[in-house]
C-alpha cells in the first residue's frame, strides 16, 4: 500500500510559478511509474505529466515548455515545476503511483490561477 501525500497548491496571478511535490510513503526507486493528473471542475481526469523509474517523461501538450516533471529517490518525492500558468491550469492536481497491479493516488492539491 503507497500512500502518496501532495503539496505546494495555492493561488497564483497569471503567468506566476508553483512546485507541487508528491511525498510516497515508501521507496519509489520501484515505482515503475509516477506522475501528475488534474481535474477542473465540470471535466474528467486528465493527464499532466509522468516520469518513469528510468527518468523518461510524457507531457500533456498542454503544459509542455512549461510545467517539468522530475523525482528525487532519495527522498521518495516527486515533483511537478509549474511555469508560466493560466487561468485553464486551474484544477486539483493528483498525484499517481503505477506499482503493479494497481494504482495509487493522493488525495489531491488545489491551484487556482486568477488574478
């Protein structure tokens, strides 16, 4: 069981910056893979970005050249850097673990982008 705990959510102008991290509750170096999701409201889940335990990303087209992905196995963290954001990156952002045979999430972190 991989408890994931999100943070760095918050309120940010347009085109201001935000870092969530993803803390897991145990090692991720056998994760196969992690990532980020969000959902706005009235909208399904959607995929942000993952990264797997080789350090290979895939990005919404969305948020590509402005939001990287990345994680620290020594700290069993994930991270999403958010780079000039818009008022439609506004959502809950979700973390993901994909350790076989299930999925696990977080229980999610706000970003509003409003000015």
């Amino acid at each position: 069981q991989v408890q994931l705990v999100e943070s760095g959510g918050g309120l940010v102008q347009p085109g201001g910056s935000l870092r969530l991290a993803c803390a897991a509750s145990e090692s991720i170096s056998g994760i196969s893979a992690m990532g980020w999701y969000r959902q706005a409201p009235g909208k399904q889940r959607e995929l942000v970005a993952t990264i797997t335990s080789g350090d290979s990303t895939n990005y919404a087209d969305s948020v590509k050249g402005r939001f990287t992905i990345s994680r620290v196995n020594a700290k069993n963290t994930v991270y999403l850097q958010m780079n000039s954001l818009k008022p439609e990156d506004t959502a809950v952002y979700y973390c993901i673990a994909r350790k076989w045979p299930r999925d696990y999430w977080g229980q999610g972190t706000q970003v509003t982008v409003s000015s």
